[in-house]
C-alpha cells in the first residue's frame, strides 16, 4: 500500500508539510486520559491568550481553503474545528482511545491529524483532486459524490475517505473497536510546518509504542519523496 499527495496539489501548494505513520496492534482496552490530558493542556494555555482564528497554523489552512474556492468560515480544517469545539466546552467527546489521544495531539499542535483504518481502505491514499465520480460515505451511512476538482482522499476503489482536503473523514474508514491497523496523516501549511509535521509525527509513534507497544512506522512526505509505501500489518 502507499499514501501520496498528487504532483499538482504540490504545485499549486508548495507550502505542503506531510507526514504519516503506520501502526498495527491497535486495541481500544487502554486508557489514555491522562496522556491526552496534557496535550490539551497545551492548547488550553495557547486559547487563554488567542483564540485559534488567530494560530498561524489555523490561518494558513484558512487561507488554503479559500484558495481551493470554499469559504473558511463554513468550511473549516479538523484542526480549527476541534479547537473551537474544545474552546467553547473545555473538553472533546471520548470516541477511541487512539482517536482520542490524536485528537489531543491536533489541539496541541493546531494541525490536522486524520485516522483512517487501513482494513476499509483498497490498495492506497491518493491525496488529489476528485473526478467527481468517487463515492463518499457519511457518518450516518449515506453517501455523497465529491466535487469534480475538490481535494479527496482516495483509494483505488473510487471511495473518498476524506473530502475537502482535511475538512471532513468518511465513515467508511473511521476508527471502530474492532480496528488493528491504520493510516495516520498529519498535513501543515504555514511557516514552520516542516518541522513541527515532523515532530508531531514523532510523537504520534512515541504514544503508540508507549499505549500500545507497538513500532510504527513513519515518513515524512515531501517534494522529493512524496510517496510512503508500506504493509498493511
């Protein structure tokens, strides 16, 4: 399997700072409270003082949203969204430990971090833009058609696991108590985001050697090396 952001997505965002982890072993029968814990701690400390309209990691993704023809106000990336529902009520809802603690380490890092079960994707993650003709499935279990051109994650069977670039996961491949192996792709935009993709990244696999005792492995995805290939464990 592999996970790629297509050339022109690249080009036409040079700006781009992936990164993505690979982990098997998972199991929901651990706790992670206190893990998470201090990773929100970290973005409580950051929203005392702005709110996250104004991280320059929020605005770069705002920018890139409307560079894409949405409007960043209706349309927000993971990140910005989980930061203001934390913002407004102090907490996130409990959904799987390892969704759990991602969702913390988003907060703290202000970037988006999608989970995706590796056994509900066929063959690889292109990261590009939709046909039009690939199927969307919703958390609700009905399913949409992306937007011709719109920014999808996409597999070889014609599924969008994401749309809207890091807006939006499909239900297909969300992480469920019977989930063992997944996909996890970090994305910045802004100043820095090389560097702090990368040790998000790190720190992504410290917590599932750490929770799960399990190696991960990981790869930053650039320019030059913009596709990981790997085993679906």
């Amino acid at each position: 399997m592999h996970v790629q952001h297509a050339p022109e997505l690249r080009r036409d965002f040079p700006e781009l700072a992936a990164g993505a982890v690979v982990a098997g072993g998972i199991t929901p029968d651990v706790t992670v409270d206190e893990r998470a814990a201090a990773f929100t701690a970290i973005a409580e400390s950051r929203l005392a003082v702005t709110p996250e309209s104004e991280f320059p990691e929020i605005q770069a993704w705002r920018r890139t949203f409307t560079a894409m023809g949405l409007k960043s106000t209706q349309y927000r990336c993971a990140a910005e969204s989980l930061l203001r529902r934390f913002r407004k009520e102090g907490r996130l809802p409990r959904i799987h430990p390892l969704i759990d603690v991602c969702n913390a380490m988003s907060l703290a890092y202000a970037v988006p971090v999608a989970v995706f079960d590796l056994a509900r994707i066929d063959g690889y993650v292109d990261v590009r833009r939709a046909t039009g003709d690939e199927t969307y499935e919703t958390f609700t279990g009905s399913t949409e058609h992306p937007d011709a051109g719109e920014v999808i994650f996409a597999d070889a069977a014609g599924s969008a696991h994401a749309r809207r670039w890091t807006n939006r996961q499909s239900g297909l491949s969300a992480v469920r108590e019977a989930t063992t192996d997944v996909l996890i792709v970090a994305e910045g935009m802004h100043d820095g985001a090389a560097t702090d993709v990368e040790r998000l990244v790190t720190t992504v696999a410290d917590e599932v050697a750490a929770v799960w005792a399990q190696t991960a492995a990981t790869a930053m995805l650039t320019e030059s090396a913009p596709r990981f290939d790997f085993q679906n464990r």
